[in-house]
C-alpha cells in the first residue's frame, strides 16, 4: 500500500463514485483513500495459480470465485478493500446495482508482499475478521511454499499451516483442497530450475 492519497477526508460515497471512475485501484478504511501499488510476477502467478485451482473445484456449485478487482467491503470497519482471491458460497450480496462490491465473502485470500505483509497480518486482518460471512483467511508467501490458514470458531480464528510443495491446505467453508504444488506452478519450480542453472558443472 503506498501513502494516504490526501489528507482530506472522504465519505464512503465519496470513495466509491472517485474509484469507479479511477483509472488504478485504491482501498478505504475511515475516510482515507489508499493507492494500490503494482504486483510482482510471482504474486500474479500464484494469484492466477489459486484462482484455476479453485474454479475448477466450484464448477457447477453454488459457489464464485474472482480474483483482484472484486472490491469487499467490510461495513463495521468502514473500510472498502480489493483481496487478491475471493470466495462466495450461495447468493451473493452486493451494495448496489454495479455489482462491484461484494458484502458477504466466505473466504478472502491475500499473497504476501514484502510492501503489504505487516497490513495483510494487521489492519487488514483486523477488517476482514468484521464481515460476519467469512470463515476463512489465507496468507500465501510468496517466496517460499508456506500458506497460512485461519479459520472461525466463534469469536475466535484458529490457525493452521501447510509448508512444502507436497503440502494441501483444506478449504472446510466451501468443501476445496489447495495443492501447494500447484498453487506455486511456475513459481518455485522455476527458481529451482535457475538455481540448478547456475551451479558449476565439473
């Protein structure tokens, strides 16, 4: 996330009529509007990764998948924010008409930045775990295979973790596996492949 845009502050109205017009992203939380910086190729790919994999488990269920630019907006919070994978299970609810702004995630997944990790495990967090619909909370690194699952129970979110190429983290919420393989398809893989490039040959 890079700085507030601007001291003044701004009406949830406000934000939402400047972002659909915006020719970038940007998130609010409390009447500051906050500009989403670009995304690596690794996040991009696990990103992409993720998204295929849960697709192809939810066909013909009652359950969407979208990925980046579906806005989630964490009313008691008072904050609008753009997770890199979301899920819904049954009826979607939106704030209006647009279709743009999703109300009742079941899971909300982020891939980890070095810019954004302290936010995604913080303030954010902190946001998300206010939309009442939500199960559950993923946090993917991106350099190393490692994901973080949090799951509610109750008023409490319990923590898991899968670490490994041959690791799977369960999706209890919408009945999904993630394969750590797959989730980082092109991704590690390749940065072995390189290291293995550049060890001297006897």
């Amino acid at each position: 996330m890079s700085s507030v845009l601007k001291q003044t502050r701004y009406t949830a109205e406000e934000y939402l009529t400047l972002e659909r017009s915006a020719s970038y992203k940007s998130e609010f939380h409390d009447g500051q509007i906050h500009a989403m910086t670009g995304a690596s190729r690794e996040h991009n790919l696990i990103t992409v990764n993720i998204a295929r994999e849960l697709s192809v488990q939810l066909k013909r269920r009652p359950c969407e998948a979208y990925s980046n630019d579906m806005r989630v907006k964490a009313a008691d919070a008072h904050s609008y924010h753009y997770p890199d994978i979301v899920v819904v299970c049954g009826t979607p609810q939106f704030e209006d008409a647009q279709l743009d702004t999703l109300l009742n995630p079941t899971v909300l997944i982020e891939v980890l930045s070095p810019s954004t990790e302290a936010y995604d495990r913080g303030s954010k967090f902190a946001h998300y775990r206010k939309i009442a619909s939500l199960r559950e909370y993923l946090l993917v690194t991106q350099d190393q295979a490692s994901i973080e699952r949090y799951v509610r129970q109750g008023d409490v979110w319990i923590l898991t973790e899968a670490a490994g190429l041959d690791a799977s983290v369960p999706l209890e919420s919408i009945d999904c596996v993630l394969s750590l393989r797959e989730v980082y398809d092109k991704v590690l893989d390749d940065a072995d492949k390189n290291q293995e490039a550049e060890l001297p040959h006897s």
